[in-house]
C-alpha cells in the first residue's frame, strides 16, 4: 500500500540480535524485498494456503455485467435496489477506481436519496475516516459504502452483503480483497463487477474464478426520473474532475493485453455524457497522459463545456498520473495521498448534505440521454 520506505526505515532501528515474524496476506515481489531486507538470510517461508485452494471464498456469489455508460448509472441504481429488497438489512460496499469518481458517484447516490450512503477515501483525514467507518458499521439499516481502495484491505464491516465494483479493479489480487469485505465468519455474500463495453478485457484475469456474466438488459428497467434530477444536482467541475481521474487512470493501464489505448477518449466522453456533461480535451493534456493526435480522434478543446472554464490544468495537473510506490491513490485511493486531484476546499467533512453539489452552472438539458 505503499508503506516500504517507512517499514524499511523502522527495521533499521531494530536491534540486530532478535528473532523476527514477518505475516502478510499477500506475498507481492515488494513483500519479498521487505522480508529480504528485515530477516536473516536463512529466513523460513510458510505459506499456509494450499497452492490448489480457490482465491475467493466459495460462500460469495461472483457475478459481473458489462454496461454501457449510456444506461451505466440506471444499472447501478437497480443492482442496488435489488439487493436491497433480497436483503432488508444489508450493507453495500461500493468501489470506485479513483478517488474523484469515489466522491462524484457518493454524491449521485446520496442526490438518489434511496439508501443512506456513506464515503471514504483519501481526500478525508485520518479521523474523519475513522468517524465514517465506526458511523457505516454500527449502521443497521441498508447503508451503501462508497470508497476507494483505502477499504479494499484490513477491515471488517459486520453485515456487509454485497461488495459492488465499478470499473475495473488495479489487478486481479485487488478484486479479490475487495471481494473478501463480504461473506465473512462463515456468512454468505454477492459480489458483482460492473464494467463499460471497453473494460471486458478484464475478466480473462478472473474468468478461473467461479463468476458469471449476467444479461445488462435486466437492470434497465423505466426509471422514475430520479436519475436525471440526481445528475442535475452534482457538480460541474466535480464531473470533470472525476473525468481526468479516469484519463489518468486507464492511460496507466493501456500497456495491459486486456485494454486498448484507443478506447479511451471514445470512453470517457461517454462516461461525461452518462453525467449529463459534453467534455471536450485540450491536445497538450492528452499529450502529458500519453493519449497524443493518434489517440485524439474526435474529440476537441478540454474545457468548454457547461462552465466555459478551461481544464488543461484541472487540480494541479503535472503529469504525474502513472504514480509511484509512494503517491498511493491519486487515482486509486490509498491512504498516502498528496491529493494532486482533489479540490481541498471539498475534502472537509464529506457527511454533508445533498444541498452542498449544488452549483451555479448552468447545465445541459440531458433528456434522452439515457437508455431504461
């Protein structure tokens, strides 16, 4: 999680002579090169998983959905009513990629007003975290947690039923640990993984896990309006700082077999419009990321949407989208952020109210865009 310098540097004051354990849930390359830096030579490795045990636990139903973008947030909204009728007090933990999405699909929900909704993510400090996490566990009613990574490891939320993902997960391991925050102490559990046509490629990373696709077209159901007056509730430049999140995050991941570098800008201009906003691109910020003329397709001049305002250097933009073992979740939401993306004057006490994202743009009329 990012975490190695500071092991590194408390080992140094160990004394020499001892005897050391060293336990992890995972045993990474990076996990290695801790145990090769802290133990004697002649360390002992025990790996109490046996090689031909599954991945996840058997008790949690695996299921994934690709979803256009068009009619992306009407799934959603229906996977989680769903649920919520087959589990009157359940709780949903819903992850999102990047820290900006994690607070711009908090705000949709919270707009939808259906469940109680609750965030986490590296924007809040470290006792604002802890206030949300002990406020999300003691809840006893359908609760929804929106976060980042920050919640994938190491917690444990009593009467979680349902993990939901949206977008794809940072690797394969990751969406296992996000998967194991349900069906625990020997409890059943849902998972369920909502991707965009372009992310498919994914699931050949999990498909020799017990999951299945599930038909898209059953969770497009008439919605009642709700949606679309969620979507005119956010904020502008909340959505376009969710969108350049979501360039920066998949650009990082065009090297991937699975992924392909020219999807991205027909993808994130669907995702704009999924949110009611034309988002346009400046050619120098698509060249800082990577996605130059070749990628640039139709798309024009980042910027000049609902506001008028220019976006080439939304949040403090420097490039720095790939990230380092260091920088944890500028996009993925690790807890030692720098918070280059986020808007610090919106990273207070996110238990606001829906009244807060309500902005001065004028918005574009977003009637029929949307697919039921």
């Amino acid at each position: 999680m990012g975490f190695r310098d500071d092991i590194e540097e408390i080992v140094d004051f160990f004394p020499k002579e001892r005897q050391t354990f060293l336990f992890s849930a995972t045993v990474s390359g990076q996990i290695r090169q801790i145990a090769n830096h802290s133990l004697k030579p002649d360390y002992k490795f025990l790996d109490t998983v046996d090689p031909n045990d599954v991945n996840t636990n058997l008790q949690v139903k695996q299921s994934y959905v690709i979803s256009p973008y068009e009619s992306h947030l009407t799934t959603i909204r229906n996977v989680m009513k769903e649920h919520k009728t087959s589990h009157k007090k359940g709780k949903i933990i819903m992850f999102l990629p990047t820290k900006m999405g994690t607070m711009l699909y908090a705000d949709f929900l919270r707009n939808l007003g259906d469940m109680e909704i609750f965030e986490l993510h590296s924007g809040l400090s470290q006792m604002q975290r802890t206030r949300v996490s002990e406020r999300f566990r003691k809840s006893r009613q359908n609760a929804v947690l929106v976060t980042s990574d920050v919640s994938a490891r190491g917690v444990d939320y009593p009467g979680v039923t349902m993990v939901l993902q949206v977008g794809v997960p940072s690797t394969r391991e990751q969406y296992i640990h996000r998967l194991g925050r349900t069906g625990r102490a020997g409890k059943e559990g849902e998972g369920m993984l909502i991707l965009a046509p372009f992310e498919k490629g994914f699931t050949k990373l999990i498909n020799d896990l017990p999951i299945k696709e599930v038909d898209g077209q059953s969770y497009i159901i008439k919605d009642d309006g709700m949606i679309e007056r969620a979507i005119e509730e956010l904020d502008t430049e909340q959505i376009r700082s969710a969108c350049t999140a979501f360039l920066g995050y998949y650009s990082g991941k065009t090297g991937t077999y699975y992924f392909k570098k020219e999807d991205l800008l027909p993808a994130v201009n669907e995702f704009s419009k999924a949110f009611g906003t034309d988002i346009q691109l400046n050619q120098s910020f698509l060249e800082k990321i990577g996605l130059g003329a070749r990628s640039r397709g139709s798309v024009g001049n980042f910027g000049r949407g609902r506001s008028g305002s220019s976006f080439g250097r939304s949040n403090d933009f420097n490039g720095r989208f790939s990230g380092n073992s260091r920088s944890n979740d500028r996009f993925g939401g690790n807890s030692r952020s720098n918070d280059r993306f986020s808007d610090n004057s919106r990273s207070n006490d996110r238990s606001r109210s829906n009244d807060f994202n309500r902005s001065g743009f004028k918005r574009r009329e977003s009637r029929g865009r949307y697919k039921y």
